[in-house]
C-alpha cells in the first residue's frame, strides 16, 4: 500500500533555534493571559471592599475571585515550566554553536598552519642574518665617510685653552698700548675721500693731454 500511495516522509527534526522561538512565543501568550487575569482580579477586589463581608453578593464575588486565581496561578505555573525549558535549549544551542565555531577556527589554524609552512621554506634565516651584517657594516661605512667629511681642515684636534687665554691678554695689553701713545708717534693716516686737482696758477700754461680717438 505505501509503495502504492506512496509513505509518508520523516520529518526532520526541529533545530533548537526553532523551538526555542516556539517557546518563547508561548511564553508570550501566557503573560497576556496572566495580564487580563490580574485586571479581573483588580475589579473583584475592587467589588469585594464595596460589599458586606458574608453577604451572599460577597461570597459570590469570592468564588469568581478564586476560579481566576486558580486559572492564573496555573498559567505562572506553565509559564516558568516553558521559560524553564527555553532556558535550557538556549543553552544547548549556544554550545552548539560554540563547537561550530570551534571547528571552523581549527579548521582556519590548519590551513594557515600549512601556508605558513609553505612561505617559511622560501626563507633563509642565514642569507637574512648575513643581509643584517652587510647593512650594519654598510651602515658604519657610512658613519665613518660623513665623520670624515665633516672633520676641519688645518684645526689641531685639542687647543691649549691656557694659550689662547694668554694670547688673548696680550692682543688687549697691545690695543691698550696704542690708544695711549701721542698722536706724533703714530703713523699718519692715507687720505680718505677724492683726492682734488692740482689748481693752475694764473699765466702758467700746461700742455694738453691728447685724447684718445
């Protein structure tokens, strides 16, 4: 007959993410409930204070006042037993997910793992020590030509500062000196300015100078 018509399939079964949207949405359900329940008891209550205790309008307000507290105590009972139980499928699907995640790091590690392997053969660590020597010898090459270039010429390596004290006091003892001797002991100082033309006396004629043509 199943060959004939045909049987039904297996249903696969629900993922965690699903039910526990399931749940939830019941959860949901139950808290409204649980909501409107809480109002009606409010207008009991509300109905019981206007009403004379053990009159018969009194008990009868009691009576509906308990049937809705049954009811909704009954709902807070289901509703903790489902959020219990989303509690706990929330859990299994975050490990779930967890060991996915896991496993798909691992997975990422090898893969780098064997392309690191593959790059490190093409590397030589005594060629890169040895391209670290010629640098640094190519460095102090460099250091000693500017350190040479940059040397003074005709300047001994250390002056005698004593020297240059004593040699300093003479050149102002020697300044001191000639500010102090008498204007007829100094030599005479060239003529500054133009110097003007001989002035022709008069009845005396010189000759011409030819000019160039």
């Amino acid at each position: 007959m199943r060959r004939l018509f045909g049987g039904s399939k297996a249903q696969p079964a629900p993922s965690l993410e699903d039910q526990t949207k399931k749940l939830d949405g019941r959860v949901s359900v139950l808290d409204e409930k649980i909501k409107k329940l809480e109002q009606e008891l409010q207008g009991y209550k509300q109905q019981l204070n206007k009403t004379r205790p053990g009159s018969p309008a009194n008990n009868v307000l009691k009576q509906k006042a308990l049937r809705v507290l049954k009811q909704k105590r009954m709902y807070e009972a289901q509703r903790d037993q489902m959020m219990g139980q989303s509690f706990n499928m929330e859990q299994a699907y975050f490990a779930t997910e967890s060991i996915k995640d896991t496993i798909t790091t691992v997975a990422a590690m090898k893969e780098g793992s064997k392309v690191l392997k593959q790059q490190l053969k093409k590397v030589n660590i005594d060629q890169i020590e040895n391209l670290q020597d010629d640098m640094q010898d190519m460095l102090d090459l460099n250091n000693e030509i500017q350190d040479a270039l940059s040397r003074s010429y005709a300047t001994p390596d250390e002056l005698d500062e004593d020297a240059l004290d004593a040699e300093l006091a003479a050149l102002d003892d020697e300044i001191d000196f000639e500010d102090s001797m008498p204007s007829y002991l100094k030599a005479p100082s060239a003529p500054q300015g133009e110097v003007s033309s001989p002035q022709q006396e008069p009845g005396l004629l010189f000759p011409s100078v030819p000019q160039s043509v």
